[in-house]
C-alpha cells in the first residue's frame, strides 16, 4: 500500500466517529489532486500536497480537544496541527523533507498573503472549494475570496463552474 493510501487511513482512525471532518478531507484530497494534476505539477510537489491536503485538517482535534468544540479556529488550527502532523507521518516512515514541508503548509493553511510554491496556493484553493460548499457561503462571499486569493487557471475554473459564477 502506498503511503498516501496509509496516511488515509490514518485520518480516517484519527477523526473516528466524525464522518464530516473525514468527508472534508477527502475532498480536499480530491480537489487538490485534479488541480495539481491540471496544473503540471511534478511528481515531488504533487506528492507533498497530496500528504497536506490528506493532514491539513489534523490541528482541529487537539483545538477541540484544549478549547472546547466549536473552537476551530484558523490561526488555532495552525498553530497546533504541525506537532500531530509530524509525529503521524514520522509514524508513517514520510522523509523529513516531505514532513517538513506538509508541517509548514499545515501551519499556513488559512494564511492567503505571501504564498510561495503552487502547493500551498492549490492546497487554499481546494480547501475554499470544500467550504465554500460545506458553508454554504454566499455568491458574493465566493467571488470576493475567488478575485483576492485564486491564482490556478483550473482552481477558478472549478470554483466558476461549481457555483456558477
């Protein structure tokens, strides 16, 4: 089995019980996936933020879990996912390199200025195409995010046909 397919089923233990966070990154998973894809990632880059779009959401739990449900914040989510992150794919036997540079996309995963690499700008782009559904964000709300923070030909592309922009 591929480590991909094993950091799946990882999560999938890890969030146990809670079919929605499991359903969210899946699909972000996904999403990430056809854009990279599209987009001509290499094979390396590709494999990074496949394992991030699969991890991304890991912090939730240990925010949850020091500040109560409902307390997932962005910022919370990215201070406290790294440290969980690293030690499951550790676990996973992932090189060092991958591991160091899914940790930084976790800790970046809500942050939209700076962004460098098109991994970390796809990894937004999937996660807005996931929330932006699950959170039945407006219209309006979905163009402003789509004009300040999309860049992928392909990530607006999706992001325009899925709610008919």
């Amino acid at each position: 089995m591929d480590e991909i397919s094993k950091l799946i089923i990882k999560m999938t233990e890890f969030f146990r019980g809670d079919p929605k966070r499991i359903q969210h990154f899946i699909k972000v998973y996904t999403f990430s996936g056809v854009i990279g894809r599209a987009e001509g990632l290499d094979v390396n880059i590709m494999y990074r933020l496949e394992a991030a779009a699969v991890i991304h959401d890991i912090g939730i739990k240990p925010v949850e879990e020091k500040y109560g449900k409902g307390s997932c914040g962005g910022k919370l989510q990215q201070d406290l996912g790294p440290e969980p992150a690293e030690k499951m794919l550790r676990e996973l036997d992932f090189d060092k390199d991958v591991i160091d540079r899914v940790c930084f996309l976790i800790a970046h995963h809500h942050t939209y200025t700076g962004v460098k690499g098109l991994d970390w700008q796809i990894l937004l782009e999937a996660d807005f195409l996931v929330n932006a559904y699950e959170d039945e964000l407006s219209k309006e709300s979905i163009r402003s995010f789509r004009d300040k923070v999309f860049v992928t030909e392909t990530g607006i592309r999706m992001l325009n046909e899925m709610f008919g922009l």
